[in-house]
C-alpha cells in the first residue's frame, strides 16, 4: 500500500496532474508571501491607498495551484477591509481607502490559501498608521445684521454664527473667530468693534455716536492643531455688512451777535 503510494506521488509530480494529486500531497508546502515593513504611515484624508505584496507563491513547485489571498482590518472604522488585485504570478496589489476624517491604527492581515488540506494557509500581519491632519474648520452666518439707527448703542444678536464645526469630529479644539472691518462709509466708526462668541455664535458690536454709514466686516474661523501634514487651521472667510441709518439733526444756533444801528 505504502509503495502504491509512493509510485502515485510520482508520477504526480512528472505528469503534474493537480486535480488528483492534491488530495494526497501530504507534502504540501505553505504559499509564501514578503513581510511588508512597517509601520505604513499615511494621512489622514488621503483617499484610496495601494500596497504591493510580493514574493507570492503557491509554495509548490510540482504543480499548479489555485491561489486565493483575502485580507481584513482590524478596524475597519479607521480602514475597511481592503481588496486584492492578483492575476497570479509573485506580486498583488492590495487596495484601500481609510474612512474619512478618522485616524489612528490598525493590523492588516493577509491570508493567502492554496487549497490543499494540509500547509494551505499562511498569514502575513503588519501595521498602518493613519496620522491625524487638522481638518479645516466651518461656520455659518445668519443674513447681515437688521439696519439700525444712529446712536442706538450696544447690539447683540444671538446665534449669528451657528453649525460652528473644528473640523475633527474625534478633536475639542480651542476655537476663535477673528473679525476684521474691510470698508466704511460716511463717518461711521465703531465704540466697540464686531466681536463674534465662538461657542454661542453671538455678535457683538457698538457704533460710536452720531456715526452712520455701511461698515462690511469680514469673519474667519481659526482653531489651535495648527498646519502640520498639510493641515488646515482657518476657515473660509465670510463676509456681512452693518448699516446705520442717520438722523436728520435739526440745525443749531451756535451763538447770537448783537449788531447795534449807528446813531
């Protein structure tokens, strides 16, 4: 029996039969794949990913065999399990793209499997870092404040920047917005200039007595990650407009000068 065994495992391997052959091939060597250096950084953000994976192999050179490779992450919240590209031969692509605006790390494991029943399976792990890039932050604004009239003093209006967003939903950054006055007409200046709460939304203002006009302020929103790995730390500049709606002063006699006739 022994013998009949071995002269079948013969001619196996000379007339390189797979289909028959496999159900007995207790020698079955395990497919081969390289270890990938790690870790593998890449950035947060950074949209769909490519690996080589090389040195594949069924492991066997007697005869052919069907080579299957899976992979699945650890994390699939930071990176879904990626996919492989193989057409056969020493080299696959593994392909992925990291979920949106996370960050963090995770293991990649590769199975590769030759459909023997023995020494079919070998397994490949390696790490991938996905550094964190600072996310621009976002704001809304109410349409520009309601007109007001001369010398109505201190205003505030609630909620007037809202969806107020940092940028990184996993991140509690420090959070600031910075006005500027970019135009004003006739005479109108400011007692207290435009001032915006970043975590109420509230803006703020006072025009100096008397003053009326149109003043147009310009608002972006800055955080504290700053712009590291091609990070982004300032919002889009947003644009409203004050106006001031004059009074009609009466006019003033400033003084009387008595004019005597001459005698």
């Amino acid at each position: 029996m022994i013998l009949k065994y071995i002269i079948f495992l013969f001619f196996c391997s000379i007339l390189t039969i797979p289909a028959k052959c496999q159900i007995f091939d207790f020698f079955n060597r395990p497919p081969t794949i390289d270890e990938i250096d790690e870790p593998v950084e890449i950035l947060e953000n950074s949209g769909s990913q490519t690996i080589i994976l090389t040195g594949i192999s069924y492991g066997n050179d007697r005869y052919y065999q069907e080579l299957t490779i899976t992979a699945e992450s650890s994390k699939p919240d930071i990176i879904p399990d990626p996919t492989i590209s193989y057409e056969g031969g020493s080299i696959a692509n593994l392909n992925f793209t990291p979920t949106q605006d996370q960050n963090g790390s995770t293991k990649i494991k590769v199975t590769l499997d030759d459909g023997q029943r023995i020494n079919n399976i070998t397994e490949m792990t390696f790490k991938i870092i996905v550094v964190p890039v600072n996310g621009r932050p976002s704001f809304k604004l109410q349409p520009g404040p309601p007109a007001i009239e001369e010398g109505a003093g201190e205003i505030k209006i609630k909620d007037f920047a809202f969806d107020i967003d940092d940028g990184d939903p996993d991140e509690d950054q420090d959070l600031e917005f910075i006005t500027g006055i970019k135009q004003v007409t006739n005479n109108l200046t400011f007692e207290k200039e435009p001032s915006i709460d970043k975590k109420s939304g509230e803006l703020k203002y006072e025009i100096n007595p008397n003053g009326y006009g149109e003043a147009t302020i310009s608002v972006v929103l800055k955080d504290d990650e700053g712009t590291e790995n091609g990070g982004n730390d300032t919002s889009l500049e947003s644009i409203f407009v004050i106006i001031v709606i004059g009074e009609n002063d009466p006019p003033t006699l400033l003084s009387l000068i008595h004019i005597s006739e001459p005698t």
